[in-house]
C-alpha cells in the first residue's frame, strides 16, 4: 500500500464468488479518513454513506444490488482512487459446480420462482431451566416465558439463551443459521451484537445419496430425540443417542458462535463435493454479510458428515480450519470399493449353487475373504447404501415417469450419484458405450472403480484360512457390475478418464491438502454396522504419504460403539477451539500446516476414553477395544490407505506366495484364465491416482461444463478477508 494511500477490499467472500446481489468491503488506510469525505462508486453510480466505521474502527459497507457478472467498485478521497473488481453470481447458483441437476422441485411452499428462493425467515427458541423439558422450546418475544436458562458467553456477556433460528434459500436449496440472540436489541455485521463470538460451527447430515429436490439443511440447535440414521435409510441395529453426536451445538451456542448448516452439504441430499462446497461459501458470504467477521470454522458431522467435512476441508482448503468428524469416512469413492467388493461377495456367497464341485464355504471362511468378523458388516452395508449407486432405484423428487429405466425410459433420469456428479467424473467413454448410450448417442455417469486383476481373499488363502479351490472358484466368478449396477460375469474395467478425474476432483481423498486443517476424530468400535473404525487411519495413512507426517490429525478412541465416548464430541470441541486460538495468535510468516504442528497445545493427541468422558491414556485404545478391521480390497493385498481404485498389473507368477497349500495344475490353469491380464500389484499407486486439485470449477465463463474441471484462478488479492483471522490464510494453498 502506498504510503499516503488506501485500499478497498472485498470482505465476504473470494471476490471472484460473490452471490445474491451484495458484498461486504473494507477499506484500510495508513492515515484516518473521515467516512464521509469518501466518495464511493458502484459500476459508475455514487453510493452516498456506504462506508460506516464498525465497532472496531475501521472502514465497512454492506453494498447491495450489484449486476450480474462484472462489477467495479471504486473509492475517492482527497485526490486518491482505488478500485476492486468482482463477479457477482445469481443466488440461485452455480459459482463453480457446473450445470445443476435438472429437473428440479422446490417444496419451500414460499418459493417465489423455479429457483426455490424466498426471503428468509426468523424463529426463536430458547433453553429452559427445568431439566425435564428435552431440547430447546419455542419462544414467543411478545410473551416470553418465565423459566430461561442464562448462559455467560466466552466473552463474559451473560444473557437469556434465547437462539435466533435464520431460515432461507440460496442455490436452490436450504441454508439455516442460528445465533444466541437479544430479540431487543439489533444485529448488523458493522455492530454484532456483543455476545457473537465471531465463530463459525458447520453441522452436516448423513448418508451419501441423491435428490432432484429441495430439502431440508440439518439441525442448528440440538434436537429432541434419541435414535438417528446413519447411513441410508437404515438404522443402526442398536440406538445410538443422538446428544453423543450433536452436544457440541448447544455448547457453541452457547459460546456466542453461529451454528450453519445447508440442505446440499446433507451428504444424503447430495453427494457432491463441489456442489457442497458451493453451498458452503455461499451460506459462509451470507454469515459474514449479515453477521460480521469470522475467525475461524469448525465443521462436525457423523458418517456422511465426516465425509463431507474431510473431503471439502481437502478440495477446497479454507472453508474450515478445523473439523471434528466422528464414525468417519474419508470420501465416497474410494469407501466405494469396498461397498462394490461386498456387493460382489455377498452375490457369490448367497448362490451356493454356483459354487464348484467340491467347493463349501461356511460363515467364518466367508467373513475372512471380506477381511471382518462376520459378513454381518456387508450385509448392513449393502442394504443401507448399494441403492444409491443404482439408476434404477427411485430418487426423492423424480415421478416414477421420469426415472430411468433400461428397457422403458431409456433416456429417463438415472438416480445414482456418479451421475449427479458427471459434471465432476465425466461421461463414460465411447469405447465403454452400452446399446443405450449408443442410442441416445452420450455416456452415462460411470463409477471411478475397478476390480480388474483384483484377487480376492489373498490374505486370507496365505493364511490358511481358505482353501486353493475356494480361492480360485471365488476369483473366477466374483463378476463385476454393468453400467446400471446389475452384476455380470466380467470384471468390472473402470475407465481411466474418469478415475483420474475422481482423485482430481477429491472425490477421492487424496489428503495433499488436507495438512491445513485441525482434525480431531472420534472413533469408536465397529463390530458390524459398515462404520469401520480403519478410516480414520486411512485418512492417517493419506497424510503420511502426502506430507510424510499426521501433525495435524488426532484420534480419540473409546469403548462406546462407534462414536467412542459419550463425551468426545464435546471433549474434542473444547479442544478444537484451544487449538485453533493458538494458531490464531501466530502472525508469522510460517506456512499453516506448520503453525497447525507448532501451536498443537500438548494435550492434543492420541488418547483413549473410557466411554464417559474421562481420558486413560495419551494413545488409542488399541486392537482390544477399537477393534482394526479390514476390507475385500485390503485382504487381496491393497493398503489401510484403501484409494487404490484401480491397480497396476503385474504378471501372475505361480511362484509368489499364496500359502502353504500348492495349487493343482487345473486350479492354476482357471487362475490363468481369470487373470490373463496380470494381478495387482498394491506396492505401486493406483493407475492415474494423482493429487487433489484445489478450488475447481466445473462449468466456464459462458457456463458451459467442464467436464473433470479446471483450476479456479488464484483468490484475488485482498478478498475472503473476513472469513478466518489471518493466521489462517484462508484461500491460500500454500
């Protein structure tokens, strides 16, 4: 900055990603300027008293109606001039996600256009002082009850907990946000009210699936109810209190943060990472707009929650600086393999009349090609999820005449989620063409798997618990799936093209980026409901070989079936923001993933719970209590990393080792017939894995897609200032 002179700045967002028609700018300046002496422009048009000092001094405005596309906004005073330039985006979306899905339902009965928007709308409630009253009530401000609960904020602001509830819609979808809240008192992002905290909570849904409709973001305030699904429509086979995974709400709130969610980061509503992520910063410009700054934001979810927090702190590092996920997955797709190699398994191990002559396998023998206790695990998992890969299936949104059918709606819409996210992996290659990709003459979706030179139940035959004959009859019959998920007798060859474009995208987490942001997991023992306690030390496994280290990765384990501690969340939350203070503080020019490392405070590690919030040890549990399972993938000799999906060959050789029993010539012959092409060698990476590529966007200037994507340019100079303190950097991938 010279000297005698100033800049403008755009606050709310990357200035490149503004949305819905306003911006919040800055302007610093070495001297004192006098609000009014400014005079500021909007696309040539004066905009008398746009810049205001806030409560901390400095030069602020909320500028609204901005044009669509380009916009220019410049401030003069005393002969000095500056100006930014910024792209405004539509509300309704996209920034970068590319084409949305079409069609598209809004059930907001408010809805003004096709676009599902509305004004927003506010609802209160607060916390009771009796104990006996579960969760947080409605609260009327014109005749407030007698009985609320105080809370006395980390600022030392003590007031009633009442929670103001922002219900609204951008992107076509549901965003919510709440904030502990003075209903007499007013709230601008120039003059929060004094309780804010500046702090920003994110919570997420479950699942991993596919709607062609509005849906509803998850909660903000803790809700009053004790069982939850975790995945699918399915739930878990034992109950699982739902405080265990979402007291960390009332706690922020009760801290002063803001609680955000959105409908499309509901990993059940949309298994898109750039369509989440979109959502994301969109709804974040919003809390900054309308709120005021942000130091830093902590993203928390559970099973689709967890992936959605990992694989976007990964793609489009900035979003959060730390996460807490808890019974974690680490994307969708490479989760995938495994969820395709149980489908597969359970489709051979369910048809005994398909086995050789000879062959018998009983449930341990079965269970131990799968690489679990039991095939219990496989099961569960293939009734909860295997549907949302199947286009066939029905989605939320769709009448029955418009969802694709092979034979009688042939161009119809496939409800699978690698088709929800072409935009991302790509169409199928001609070359893999079905009858009805040729005749609509376009590829569908195709899934970024491959099982091809896979040989299951390695493992467990070098162990000796399979037999050579049901090792080769296994390998020979496992099949594959065709384009509409249906088993069939070949294996499965993924095209390279789209899996390069899956670990491009993150769709498969690669962790190159993941170094920027706190993580702290909470896992607990799996005996069979497919939350696997290996993922957390998959993502552990990424960060190693990305960065040579896990500095910024810590895993609480305990007891309690899957989440660990019935304390962890808000245990790990408490932690989160110590950590996250720390680095804050740091204004050095050391890089974060440094400053992550460096300002860890030394209570931060490894530990181990004992299911009620107190902790034994400064390491995991270990294999006696959390358990360590593997997967069909693993036990053919893939990594704990488990994101090779789709392996180098390498020749199959009779003299490897393959256990204490030899093969027959006859049983080697069927091997050689079934791998003609070689087997996999899981000593090298995958064929076309690659790192993450942060901030891409799937459509160009004009909108049209760009399938795979491209690299966003880099943030323009000096905007998304208020997302995170400085010590974050926010947009920077450095």
């Amino acid at each position: 900055m010279d000297p005698d002179g100033f800049v403008l700045k755009v606050l709310s967002n990357r200035a490149d990603l503004i949305s819905g028609g306003d911006v919040l700018i800055g302007l610093e300046s070495v001297t004192p300027i006098a609000p009014e002496s400014i005079e500021l422009r909007v696309n040539g048009t004066v905009r008398p008293n746009a810049l205001q000092e806030d409560a901390a001094g400095r030069l602020r405005g909320l500028v609204s109606g901005l044009a669509e596309g380009q916009n220019t906004i410049t401030a003069r005073s005393s002969g000095l001039s500056h100006s930014v330039s910024l792209v405004n985006h539509p509300s309704s979306g996209p920034l970068f996600s590319g084409p949305q899905l079409q069609p598209w339902t809004c059930l907001n009965e408010g809805a003004l256009d096709e676009h599902c928007n509305q004004a927003p709308e506010y609802q209160f409630f607060y916390k009771p002082e009796e104990p006996a009253l579960s969760g947080f009530q409605p609260y009327d401000p014109d005749n407030p009850p007698a009985n609320i609960a105080q809370v006395t904020t980390d600022n030392g602001t003590t007031l009633d907990f009442i929670v103001r509830i922002e219900t609204g819609y951008m992107n076509r979808d549901q965003y919510r946000v709440a904030v502990l809240y003075q209903p007499d008192l007013p709230w601008t992002a120039l003059s929060p009210q004094p309780q804010y905290a500046h702090r920003l909570v994110i919570n997420h849904g479950f699942s991993c699936n596919v709607e062609y409709q509005s849906g509803e973001a998850p909660d903000v305030t803790p809700p009053d109810t004790t069982n939850i699904p975790v995945l699918g429509n399915e739930l878990l086979p034992f109950p699982l209190p739902i405080e265990v995974l979402t007291n960390a709400t009332e706690m922020a709130l009760g801290k002063g943060y803001a609680v955000m969610s959105t409908a499309l980061s509901n990993s059940r509503h949309n298994c898109n990472i750039a369509l989440q992520a979109e959502s994301l910063v969109m709804a974040k410009e919003r809390v900054v707009e309308q709120y005021g700054d942000l130091r830093y934001t902590i993203g928390q979810g559970c099973s689709g929650g967890s992936l959605a927090t990992q694989w976007i702190a990964n793609a489009y590092p900035g979003i959060y600086q730390g996460i807490l996920p808890t019974c974690s997955f680490p994307d969708a797709w490479s989760t995938a393999t495994q969820f395709m190699d149980y489908h597969l398994t359970l489709n051979y191990f369910t048809n005994p009349a398909a086995w050789g002559a000879g062959v018998i396998w009983t449930p341990l023998e079965m269970a131990a090609a799968q690489g679990h206790l039991t095939i219990v695990n496989s099961q569960i998992s293939d009734n909860a999820l295997f549907n949302s890969a199947v286009p066939t299936a029905g989605c939320e949104g769709l009448a029955e005449g418009e969802i694709y059918h092979p034979q009688n709606n042939p161009g119809g819409v496939r409800c699978a989620i690698q088709d929800a996210v072409v935009n991302l992996l790509g169409p199928r290659p001609e070359r893999f063409w079905s009858e009805n990709e040729r005749l609509l003459g376009r590829g569908f979706g195709g899934v970024p798997l491959d099982n091809v030179g896979v040989q299951y139940g390695l493992e467990a035959l070098k162990n000796g618990q399979l037999l050579p004959a049901q090792f080769v009859d296994l390998n020979a019959k496992i099949g594959g799936l065709d384009v509409d998920a249906n088993v069939i007798p070949e294996r499965l060859e993924g095209a390279v093209e789209i899996i390069s474009n899956a670990y491009r995208s993150g769709l498969i987490n690669q962790a190159n980026h993941l170094n920027r942001t706190a993580i702290i997991d909470c896992r607990g023992p799996d005996p069979g409901a497919f939350h696997d306690a290996y993922r957390a030390y998959a993502i552990r496994a990424r960060l190693d070989r990305a960065h040579g280290h896990h500095d910024n990765q810590v895993i609480w384990e305990g007891p309690l079936l899957i989440v660990g501690d019935n304390e962890c969340a808000r245990n790990s939350f408490v932690a989160m923001e110590r950590w996250l203070n720390a680095v804050e503080q740091d204004d050095s020019d050391t890089a974060l993933p440094q400053k992550l490392a460096q300002n860890k405070p030394d209570e931060v590690t490894d530990a181990c719970y004992d299911g009620i919030g107190q902790r034994l040890l400064d390491t995991t549990c270990g294999e006696l209590i959390v358990g360590i399972y593997g997967t069909p993938r693993t036990v053919a000799g893939d990594a704990i990393s488990t994101d090779t999906n789709k392996c180098q060959l390498k020749p199959l050789n009779r003299s490897d080792d393959y256990g204490p029993l030899p093969f027959t010539d006859a049983q080697w012959a069927q091997l050689q017939a079934t791998f003609p092409d070689g087997v996999c060698d899981f000593s090298q990476p995958g064929i076309a894995q690659q790192d993450t590529q942060a901030w891409q966007r799937y459509a160009d200037d004009n909108g049209a897609v760009i399938y795979g994507g491209a690299a966003l340019p880099t943030a323009p100079a000096g905007s998304g200032g208020s997302w995170a303190s400085p010590a974050f950097d926010a947009f920077s991938i450095r």
